[in-house]
C-alpha cells in the first residue's frame, strides 16, 4: 500500500475509484472477493481506492472496523493508495480515528452528514478528528448549504485538509456559483469532481479540478483512465466519447439506486461476488436486473 503523502500529483495520476465491499452471508469482509475487485481497478491502471458510500462504510459496525483497515493494507498493491471513510456521526469518527492511529492511511474522509450539523459544527469536528489522528483529512461536499465557503477556506488555510471531494449535483454542472467560490477561496489543487464521469469533463475543463472519482470505473477501470488522460491532454472529443460510454449504467443508477445498481452491476458482470450489501440498504429488485446486465456487461466489453 502507498502511504506517502497525498498531494496534486497523486489526485491527477489516477482516477480515484470508489468501490463497494465484498461480504459474506454473516456479513463478514470475504478477503477473496474483495482482492479479485482490487486486482481488477490496478489491471485497469486505478492507483486509488476510496471506500465510502458506495461500500456503505456508514452502516459498518465500529466493532468490524480494524478488520477492515487490516484486510484493505493487505489487499492492495505496493503502489495503491488506500483511503478509508469516517463517521458520519461525531462520536463514531472520533472511535474511529484512535483504530486508525494504529495504520499507515495517509488519510481518511469524512462521510457527509447534513441533518443534525452546521458548518461551524462540522468544522470543529473535522478538526478534532485530525487531530485526534494525526493526520488531514478529506473533506467530502455532497449537500448545497452544508459547509459553508469561510469553513472550508479556514481548514484549508490550517492544513487540516488533503483534498476535498466535489459532489454537489447541478441540474447544469457548469453553472455552479458555490463552485467558483470555493475556488476563488481555495484554489483548485485541492478539489477533485466527485460524481463519476458524468460531470467530470466539465469540472477539469471549466473549473480546473485536479481529477475525478468514479463508481463505474470499478466495471471499466481502463476506459475510465483513458477519460482522464484524454482531458488532461486536452483531447475533449475523445473524452466526450468515452463518458458516453459510461452514461447507460449512470442512468440506470442515477434513476434507482446509486450504490445498489454499482453493487448488483460488478457482480451480473462477473468481476467479483459481493455477497449482501449491508443493512440498513437491500439488494436491488431482480426485475432491473436484465437491464443492468446488458449495461454493465456492454461497459465491460468496450475497454
């Protein structure tokens, strides 16, 4: 596992995947299954993992959390970057950070909380996990309104932050005023698109965001690297034609389930078994199977 600091350089290299867990029926970590999903994203060139919605870590038990960390280290490659996810809960990320003092992660996310918060709230716990830790974290941007521009310029400004994952959906990605002022506050260094290949063009290009991370980069890890270094390139037709690629299983989450129609896709496409997704979640109903099949499979056969 890579565990040297994260830095512009390391968000730009690879895209960053976030991919579901593997289980047993009793909800155990399956070792195998999960190893065959990590074996498949470092074939595809993917360098980094980010486990957090899509692996449903805000459902897992603090208890099964040290196993987790210690099976992810072992997994994966000299050259990949692991990062785990937190919280959402204060009291949950705090347990969570003194397990986490005991391994090497050069940092970990917080998952994204918006009823029972305030940004000054979510700052002041963002910045007693780090330094409970002893490390910066990555600040995770998936509501309107929840943090506000001033939070995160004063994490930033305190080194307290190792990125910051831009997952704000907009009916027009590009007209997105929280956007430019997080940037005008910050920079763009820092801020990585955060909701696939969809948006992600369109925040390299229009608003000079580092990279991207993707669910569906776990069925088509190549093509997806080859979107992002069509844009880093400049080459947007080329990149235009790959996210069409990616669009068909995009809808079909985006329309059902983000995370159920990603954990039934790896598997109808043969990449890894993943056994049950985790409570409080159920598995997507078998009458959208053929159709997330066909997608996923097609997805597959074009890298």
């Amino acid at each position: 596992m890579d565990t040297r600091p994260i830095t512009s350089e390391t968000l730009a290299g690879s895209v960053i995947a976030v991919p579901p867990l593997a289980c047993t029926e009793s909800l155990d970590w399956n070792r195998a299954e999960n190893e065959r999903m990590i074996r498949h994203l470092e074939a595809g060139g993917i360098r980094t993992l980010l486990y957090g919605g899509n692996a449903v870590l805000n459902h897992v038990a603090i208890s099964q959390y040290a196993a987790l960390l210690t099976q992810l280290a072992e997994l994966a490659g000299p050259e990949t970057l692991v990062i785990p996810s937190v919280g959402p809960t204060y009291g949950m990320m705090m347990d969570q950070a003194d397990i986490l003092r005991d391994y090497e992660f050069p940092t970990a996310m917080l998952l994204p909380l918006r009823e029972g918060t305030t940004s000054a709230g979510i700052g002041t716990g963002l910045r007693r996990f780090v330094e409970r830790v002893g490390r910066p974290a990555v600040l995770y941007l998936k509501f309107d309104g929840v943090v506000d521009v001033p939070t995160v310029k004063g994490l930033v400004n305190d080194g307290l932050l190792s990125w910051i994952k831009y997952a704000i959906v907009r009916d027009n990605p590009a007209d997105d005023d929280y956007l430019r002022a997080l940037i005008d506050a910050v920079g763009p260094s820092l801020l990585v698109s955060g909701m696939g290949e969809q948006p992600a063009i369109i925040h390299m290009r229009d608003f000079g965001l580092t990279g991207f991370t993707s669910g569906c980069v776990c069925i088509a890890p190549r093509l997806s690297m080859d979107m992002l270094r069509a844009v880093q390139a400049k080459d947007f037709e080329a990149a235009e034609r790959i996210r069409t690629r990616f669009a068909p299983l995009e809808r079909l989450r985006d329309t059902l389930s983000p995370v159920r129609v990603l954990h039934a896709a790896i598997q109808l496409a043969g990449i890894a078994n993943l056994g049950p997704i985790m409570p409080l979640l159920s598995p997507i109903g078998e009458e959208h199977h053929a159709s997330i099949a066909a997608a996923a499979r097609e997805l597959l056969a074009a890298q």
